[in-house]
C-alpha cells in the first residue's frame, strides 16, 4: 500500500520527517519517488522535532519518533484540502525499527492530509519487555559529561562527608577559596 | 561570603550577599537544634531516648513525630527501600532529618528575605529560587535570576569532579547518595547483596525528594532506578560499580557547559 511505504519511509528517517514538516512538503519514499504531504507550513516547526524523545541525537537513526504526542498540529491553522497525491485519512501503523535503545514502532494519523497525531506503540527493551517513553535513565559514556568538569562550580554534591573526609574535599577547597 | 561550619556530623557550607552574613548565627541555631534531637550519637536526644525506650513514641514531641510520619509516608511510597528503621527496629531519622535540616534552612533565608543564597549540609545541595548566592553587598540591588552549577563529586576519587550541572529554578535541589563515604546509613531492604550502584544523585525541586529517592535508588538499585524516574519528576546520575554512568534525560541537558 502506497501510504504504508510512505510512513514507513518516514518512520525510517526522522530527519526527513523533521525536514517534511518544516517545509511543509516532500517526503522520500523508500522507492525513490518523493510525494508532497501538504503539511501546514503555519505548523510551529518545532512541533516536528520531537525533542521530548529518548534521547538518541547521537545515533542519527531516526529513533527520535519515539516521543509521543509531540507532532500534534496546532488547531485552528489554515489547512488547504489534501493535495491530489496526498494520503487517505485514517491511522497508519509503521514497520518496528530495531534501535540500541529497543525496538521502536509508532502509529501516525492523518486528518485533511496533515499528519495530527504520532503514537508509540512499541518500546522494548533487550528482556522484549514493553517500556514507556519516559524520564528513565540511560547508559552514556564518561566523555560524554567530560566537558562538564571543566566548568567552575560553587558547591559540590557527593556522598554525605563525614568532617574528615570533608578536609580533603573539593567543598573543603572552594570554602576556603570563599567562592 | 561564604562560611563552613560543623555540624550534624558531617560540614555545612552556606553562601549568602554579604549583607545577610549575620544570618549564619541563626542559621546554625536551627542545625544545632535538630541534631540535639535526633542525633543517635547524643546520649540525651530525644530521638536516643526512645531509641533506648526511656521516652516513649507515644510521648515524643509533636516535631519529631512529624518527621517520623514524614519518613514513614516516604517508605510507603518507596516501597520500603527507604525506612526510617535501622535492621534492628531503631528509629533512625537520619536519612530525612539533614534534608529537612536544609529545608529549613531555606524556609528561614527565604522568610527573612535573602535574596540569594546556597545551602550546603554533607554534599546535599539546595539553591535559593533565584540561583547561587550573589558575591554583591547591596541586598536591596536588583537580581539577576543566577544558574548555579554544582558539581558531582567522583565517588572513587572524591577530590574529582564526576561532571557538573546547573541548578536553575525549579530544580533547585541536589542530593547524593553512595557506599563511597558512609554506605552504612543505607539498609538494603531485604536483600544483603552488593549495591549495583556506588553513587546516586538526584535532582529535584525540593532537598527531600532529592535526598530520599537517592538514599532509595542507592538501596533499591536498577529497577527501583526505573520506577523512581517513571513516579517522580527527578532528574537522575547513577554511577555503578564498574564506573559506567546512566542519565535521565533532563540531567544529559544540564551537563552542558553553556550557561
């Protein structure tokens, strides 16, 4: 079916999703062939961004569709008909995309030609338990707060200090530098 | 200005405008206060007298009964990973009274009218809505809402830096649990095994719910991690015994160095 490889494409590729949406048009099908969702360009381009997601900005492998309810539409904004190419209303459900943070499958719907709704159905993680898109925390690497310890501090949080080992703190250091 | 001072065990390390220096007397008053009474280390605190059955709960002031509640509401809601009760049955309030000591605190400079200011007590961390304390005299100046960053010390090094972040209202607290320093003040409930976690910090908009849910995380270890992140809106660092690191995603984003 057309549409589903239409979705599919763009579950495939979040950055063509991002681009499709600011733009308002053109997304490449995996075929080849490009189609044009008359998205509204009046959509806040941010909507499409789905910066909420599982924080895979690293990855570059379109994982970013994981957050859910982000790309909704703002109501009330000038939608033109579906353009003659455009998809069938109704709800479409993407392949499962395999990510290294689990798998990932969302549902899009799309009203007047306007893609209204993104959905996650399926998050797993490496035990195939379901897992909402959420606040949990994620592996990262040591380089990645690297730069982080470089920046000037005026308190420091550890394990509570017992008086001595407060002495050879860094807290002990910035107190008596008084900053 | 900036003062250090003993107490409750452990140092705490007060930043105000210098204007407000004098508040440091009362500030002390309020520590010295509650460390007379729930200290387990003072033969003659209220919370020893029970703890030795010379007072009875039943007769205990209304203050400690209340966070005694406090604590109790806290390890129903953690499911037991954080208890008021040591493994013998003692009540120990250890595990809240310094955050609530902290709490304090800012409930005081805030009444008072220090603009800004940071509160300090044994590496848990809680900043005025309006940032660190400012270096100006002038309190009646006009303030710039200021991003304090406060670093996480490496649990294996503590002279290290682990990484910083900022503490921009609402998140204005920070609390860090471990095994690095005094692992004994956390009872894993029902389980004798290993901590998967050595050091747990947590971020929150007030210094309990910080300082509990890193005490819990700590105790509970990866799948409490999980439940607290999904139950509470906290902000989470864990580092584990081999050193590797899990973030939320709102602590990845205070990281940056950019203000």
């Amino acid at each position: 079916m057309r549409t589903r490889a239409i979705l599919g494409s763009i579950l495939a590729s979040t950055s063509v999703l991002i681009v499709g949406y600011q733009a308002g048009v053109s997304v490449t099908m995996s075929d080849g062939t490009s189609l044009s969702l008359p998205v509204d360009a009046a959509t806040n381009g941010t909507t499409g961004s789905t910066s909420g997601g599982t924080s895979t900005s690293t990855d570059g492998s379109g994982t970013e569709t994981g957050s859910t309810g982000s790309s909704t539409p703002s109501t009330g904004t000038s939608t033109e008909g579906p353009a003659a190419s455009g998809p069938t209303d109704g709800t479409y459900t993407g392949s499962s995309v395999s990510t290294r943070f689990g798998n990932v499958q969302v549902a899009v719907t799309i009203a007047a030609g306007s893609i209204t709704d993104v959905t996650a159905l399926q998050l797993t993680d490496d035990d195939g338990r379901s897992i909402q898109i959420s606040n949990r925390a994620a592996p990262i690497l040591r380089s990645e707060v690297l730069s982080s310890q470089s920046a000037r501090v005026s308190n420091v949080s550890g394990a509570t200090y017992t008086t001595d080992a407060y002495l050879t703190s860094l807290q002990s250091a910035l107190d008596q530098a008084g900053v | 200005m900036r003062r250090a001072f003993s107490t409750m065990g452990t140092m705490a390390s007060i930043a105000l405008p210098d204007a407000w220096a004098s508040e440091i007397t009362e500030l002390q008053r309020i520590f010295r206060a509650i460390d007379e009474r729930y200290s387990l280390y003072l033969p003659d605190s209220e919370l020893s007298m029970i703890a030795s059955g010379r007072t009875l709960l039943a007769d205990a002031s209304a203050t400690l009964l209340a966070s005694y509640a406090r604590a109790l509401e806290w390890r129903s809601a953690t499911g037991g990973n954080f208890s008021p009760h040591r493994p013998d049955g003692t009540i120990d309030l250890n595990g809240i009274v310094k955050a609530e000591a902290i709490e304090q605190a800012g409930e005081y400079l805030t009444a008072v009218g220090c603009p800004q200011w940071s509160v300090n007590v044994g590496g848990d961390i809680l900043v005025s809505p309006t940032g660190g304390a400012t270096p100006a005299t002038a309190s009646a100046a006009p303030l710039v809402p200021r991003v304090m960053r406060a670093g996480i010390a490496e649990p294996l090094s503590p002279t290290e830096l682990l990484c910083s972040l900022k503490l921009r209202h609402p998140r204005r607290a920070i609390a860090t649990s471990g095994s690095a320093q005094r692992g004994d003040h956390i009872w894993r409930a029902g389980s004798t095994g290993p901590v998967s976690f050595i050091q747990v910090s947590v971020v929150a908009n007030d210094i309990v719910t910080a300082d509990v849910l890193a005490t819990t995380i700590v105790a509970g270890g990866e799948e409490v991690l999980d439940e607290v992140t999904d139950r509470w809106d906290v902000d989470v660092i864990t580092v584990d015994r081999s050193g590797a690191l899990r973030t939320t995603p709102g602590l990845l984003r205070a990281l940056s160095p950019t203000a």
